[in-house]
C-alpha cells in the first residue's frame, strides 16, 4: 500500500500552531441585554419588526408599563410583572408566565404555559392546549390584533393562523368548588381595553385590535355553540386557500346571518380520514396537494347560510376554487367530529 505525505502549513514549519476554527466561532455575539426588558416602571417601551428576529426574549419585574414587541421570537419568559399590558407578535416555542398579576396580554405561540399568577387577561392563539397552574382570575379570550408584518411573523415562527385552540384550557391544579379561569367577555374585547402604543417609535406602526381585521380567524370556542346545528367547510390546498379561506370568514361576518365561527383548524389529511369525513374517496388526490383548512360554524340554518355564502362568491368571482361544505346538519355533526378529533392528535 501507498503512504500519503501531507506538506505541513507554513505555520507549522515555522513551528507554530494554528488554532482549530469552526462556524460557530463565526456567527455574530448575541447581546442578551438587547434581548431583555427588566425592571421597567410606568414606561412605554418595546422593539420594532426586524430586532428580534427569532431570538429568545426575556420580560421581567415590570410595573405599570406598556410592552410591545412587533417580532417573531423563538421562545418568551415573563416573571414578575405587575398592572402592565405585553404584547408579543409570534413565538416559534413556548410562552411561560410566572408570578404576574393584574396584567393583560395579546399572544401567539406554539405552547403557552401560566403559573403563580392572579388577575390577567389573555387574548390569545396557541397551537396546543394551554396550561395553567397554581393560578387564579385568569381569562381567556381568541387573539384579535393586527399589523403589517404580523403575517411573515407567523410564517417564519412556523404558526398557523387557523390551529388556535384558545379555548381550550387544562388546569393542572384545580380547586373544589371554585373555579380558576374563565372567558373575557366581548365587552371587555381587547379591541376596547388594549392600549396601543403612544411613543414615537412605535406609534408608526399601523395596529388594529378589531376582531373584523384579526389576522388570526376570531373564533367563539368550542364551550360556546348556542345550537345543535352545525356546518364544516374545508378549503383545499391550491396556493390560495388561506385567502380563500379568509375571503369567505369576512363574506359571513359582513352578511346579516347570525351564524357563528367556533373553531378552524390547518392539517394535512390521510386518504382513510378524508374517506370517513367526506363518505367519498373521490378527494384523494387534492389531498395529496397540502394541508386542508376546515372551518365549524354553528347556528340557525348555518347550512344554508354556509351553502348560499359559497354560491355567492361562485357568482361573484367565477370560483370559489376548491371547496367542500356541508350537505345537511346530520351529516355535518359526523363530519365535524370526524375532522376536529383528527386535527387535534396532530
């Protein structure tokens, strides 16, 4: 066999030794400090889109101040704050809230987690089932907030707008005959109780709190169908659902029906699930092209409603792309039970 000769560096025959480098010598210093708001009283302050860029974040020991953070992080803690209103835009990890009370926060994240806490409001989106612990006083409404970048903010956290499962809270320490959370009641929307920013420097952002303009669907929860009858639309993958999807929230909030939105979820489904959902086989392939949207109203004559809206933005724009809903509200119970339980052990 051969024998390799390597020629030594230039360093090396001069009898130095050259330090060993590897990326991670190379990526920029994080400054903690920029990523941390601390020991704040009766301020305004917050950061812009483009400052946090998916780094951890850090709120702390806080009084009387308003917090916005118009970015995406990857994951957020806040501890010890007092009276203050916190907005985060977008959380690829958790939320954890510790030891905070009589504060109200606008929030989405993939997990979302409170203890020791009393008296705070949470308007919110969360992917999975949020969690209290060793908390009181603590209510819950859907996230209804909006700004221009929000949008990218969810993409590049990896949300989706319509996997919310506000409602659906688990207390691990609950307590006999009392109860620990609740709901915020629509008077008491974040659209009239939220402040938005008064600084300069935020103030340029263009923010809304209406549940109309949410960029997250504002859903009703699953605790508050006031009928037995209810209606699934699902939209199909073609590059335009969630458009597609929206155009169609915002086409019934607009009509004078009094049908309500309960719930919506984004999941891609297996040619068996479809085939118990839709009783066909017939939708295997526009499966195949990407995660559906499914929409649960529920109300007096939603079918029709659900139906006539469909036919309406047929008419209107020449298609309403690809879109399944509801035949009757028989059917629709199977389906809607179908479709959710499925989602939600994804």
């Amino acid at each position: 066999m051969g024998c390799w000769f390597v020629k030594p560096s230039e360093a090396a025959q001069n009898g130095k030794t050259e330090a060993v480098k590897y990326s991670w010598d190379e990526r920029a210093k994080i400054n903690p400090a920029e990523f941390t708001i601390d020991k704040l009283k009766d301020t305004t302050t917050g950061r812009l889109p483009g400052t946090v860029n998916g780094q951890q974040f850090v709120i702390s020991n806080c009084e009387d101040c308003n917090i916005y953070i118009f970015d995406h992080c990857n994951m957020v803690t806040i501890d010890d704050c007092c009276r203050s209103n916190i907005l985060i835009g977008a959380v690829k990890g958790s939320i954890f809230i510790r030891n905070c009370s009589e504060c109200k926060f606008v929030l989405a994240c993939q997990q979302f987690r409170v203890r020791d806490c009393q008296k705070i409001d949470v308007y919110l989106s969360v992917t999975t089932q949020p969690i209290i612990e060793s908390s009181s006083a603590v209510k819950f409404a859907c996230f209804s907030f909006n700004y221009p970048q929000l949008e990218n903010h969810f993409r590049n956290a990896g949300l989706s707008e319509f996997n919310n499962n506000w409602n659906d809270v688990h207390d691990f320490t609950p307590i006999e005959g009392e109860t620990n959370w609740g709901f915020i009641s629509n008077d008491n929307s974040a659209e009239y109780t939220f402040p938005l920013p008064t600084t300069d420097e935020l103030s340029d952002i263009k923010i809304s709190t209406s549940p109309a303009d949410s960029f997250v669907p504002h859903t009703l929860g699953l605790r508050r169908r006031n009928s037995d009858e209810s209606c699934l639309i699902v939209f199909f993958n073609d590059g335009q659902s969630h458009q597609r999807a929206k155009s169609f929230i915002q086409a019934l909030d607009n009509s004078s029906v009094t049908t309500n939105l309960i719930n919506t979820k984004e999941v891609s489904l297996e040619a068996s699930t479809a085939k118990n959902i839709f009783n066909s086989e017939s939708y295997s392939q526009v499966i195949a092209r990407g995660p559906v949207i499914g929409l649960e109203y529920n109300g007096a004559d939603t079918v029709r409603d659900c139906q006539t809206t469909a036919m309406r933005i047929a008419k209107e724009s020449g298609s309403t792309g690809l879109l399944y809903v509801s035949s009757n509200a028989t059917i629709a119970t199977k389906q809607i039970e179908t479709f959710f339980n499925y989602a939600n052990m994804k």
